[in-house]
C-alpha cells in the first residue's frame, strides 16, 4: 500500500501545480483591478498606481506568481486587499463552517444513498421501487438553489420546525446547531446522495445476476446474508471512487448552499473577496479546494486498492 501511495503523489503534485498556474492566471483575466476598487471611483491616476506599488500588482506576473508560491511554501498567505486581516485568519474562521456543512452533508449523502441503493435494488414492492426512482430523479433535476428555498419555505415557513438560516456553533449549544445544519446539509446531499444511490443499485442488481449468487440462492442461503456478504461488498469499490468524487462536487456547492441559508463558511468569503478583487483571498481559497479535493481522491484510491488488490497489483 505504501508503494501504490508513494506512485500516485507526483500526479497529484502535479495537478497542485498546474490548478494553482490556472487559478493565477483566470483570475488575472476577471475584469477589474484591485487597486481601482479600492481606490474609490474618483481617485486619481496617481493614487491608483501608487496602490498597485504598493500591493506589487505592477510586477511581472510571472514575479507575481513565484512569489505567491513562495508564500504558500513559507506559510505566510499574507494580508488581504480589500477585507482587512491576514489571509490565514479569514480562511480559518470559514473553513470550520464549511468544513461542519460538508460532514454532514457526506453524512446524508452515505445514508440516503445507502437507502435508495439497497431498496431500489431489493424491494418487492413496485410503489417503493418507483418512489426512490421518482425521488431520486427529482433531486438530480431540481438544482440547489431551488430545492434549497422549497426546503426553506416547507420546514422554515409553513411548518415553522426549522430555522431558515444563519448558524449556531455546536460547542456552544448542540442540539440548537443541529436544527440550524439539517436544512442546508439536506439541501447540499440531495443530488449526491441521488447518484450514489442509482450507482449502488446498479452495482448490487449486478452482483445479485451473477452464477455464484443464483448458486447461493438455490444452496438455500438467505437472501439477506447474500445481499450483506456478498452482493454488497463486490458493489462498494466502484461506489467508493464516486463518493469521493461527490465529496468534491459536495465542496463546491458549498459555495451556493452557504449564499441560500446566510451560512458563515469559505463561500461568503470567496463571494467578497471576488467582489473585492481581492486577489490573496480568492487563490489561496481556491487552490485550498483543489488541494482538499485532490487528498480526497487520493484517500479514495487508497480505500478502492485496498478494498480491491488487483488495483495496487497492476
């Protein structure tokens, strides 16, 4: 496992590499500059460009860019532009946010699409078989924004049981942040958790046609120890490399879900650093997604060699 490990981190260095060029480079391209903004609208010449000097927006970019690189390899993220405060600090105080809505978003997304994995794939009755087909069409169909205000004005407005937004430390009162976190990590699950559950059920209705199982089955084994022993685990390393996918779609949409429900994670402070043009904000946010997603994968790779050897044996 170590070897399989030590072969995958050059690539994902290297897509480090090549995501934190790209991110350099668009937001360069993104109309606006940085010093006009703060500026003010009216100020002259003079003080724009002494603005630029001062913020080394008038370097060569490619200086620029070694030295943002340099900073990361150092630690030092710098100070903000346009927000005020070290870099560092802004992004520590969404990331715990953020990172609390993502958990338990992959929480539901796991359950729920164990669930309609499972009984698509094994109920009997036809009215279940077709409410998760339905449920699970409908949530792939409705985009967040949208499932996210029906969610608001059902649980918040008409039954009045959850609060609409904002959020509420779990340190500080338990039961009151778990109300505040259902509604949005619901929302942010559900088209995870919908593709997750087709993709298992295909994976299980696939290993219950196979000779051995019809085998099994004839030998007078329960269908239920067949399904757990057998069908499922033969189903989970292909459905273990699309939940790590999901968990970087999950990161992502984030970014939407926390607009919808006033939630204080890293999506409000990339929407003002972008607003802002504030450069340091909005790469290091950025490449800190990226760099989240790629240990993702890795980890996820990791679990499907390990679930399956001919993967670390090739």
């Amino acid at each position: 496992m170590r070897s399989y490990l030590l072969r995958r981190l050059p690539s994902a260095l290297l897509v480090l590499f090549a995501a934190s060029f790209l991110i350099f480079a668009i937001l360069r391209l993104v109309p606006g500059d940085p010093a006009t903004s703060l500026a003010g609208p009216d100020a002259s010449p003079a003080t724009v460009a002494a603005i630029r000097d001062r913020l080394g927006l008038d370097a060569p970019l490619l200086s620029q860019y070694a030295h943002w690189i340099g900073s990361l390899l150092t630690g030092d993220l710098g100070p903000s532009y346009a927000i005020g405060g070290e870099v560092s600090d802004l992004i520590g105080d969404g990331l715990g946010a953020t990172t609390e809505l993502t958990l338990a978003a992959l929480l539901f997304v796991i359950v729920l699409g164990t669930a309609f994995g499972i009984l698509g794939a094994t109920s009997r009755s036809r009215w279940i078989r077709s409410a998760i087909r339905v449920t699970t069409t409908a949530a792939l169909a409705v985009p967040p924004f949208v499932s996210g205000v029906l969610l608001v004005v059902l649980f918040a407005v008409v039954l009045g049981v959850l609060p609409p937004g904002g959020r509420v430390a779990f340190l500080d009162a338990p039961d009151l942040a778990a109300q505040y976190l259902l509604l949005p990590a619901l929302c942010l699950a559900l088209p995870s958790a919908a593709v997750l559950g087709r993709y298992l059920k295909d994976g299980i209705e696939r290993a219950l046609a196979e000779d051995y199982i019809r085998t099994a089955t004839a030998a007078g084994i329960p269908p239920r120890r067949l399904l757990w022993r057998h069908a499922l685990p033969n189903a989970l390393p292909p459905v273990v490399t699309l939940l790590g996918m999901q968990t970087g779609h999950l990161l992502g949409g984030a970014v939407l879900v926390e607009a919808i429900f006033a939630w204080p994670g890293l999506g409000q402070l990339a929407e003002q650093g972008l607003q802002r043009r504030d450069y340091p904000v909005v790469q290091d946010l950025l490449l800190l997604l990226v760099a989240v997603f790629v240990v993702v994968q890795l980890l996820t790779d990791l679990v499907y060699a390990w679930l399956d050897p001919r993967i670390r044996w090739e």
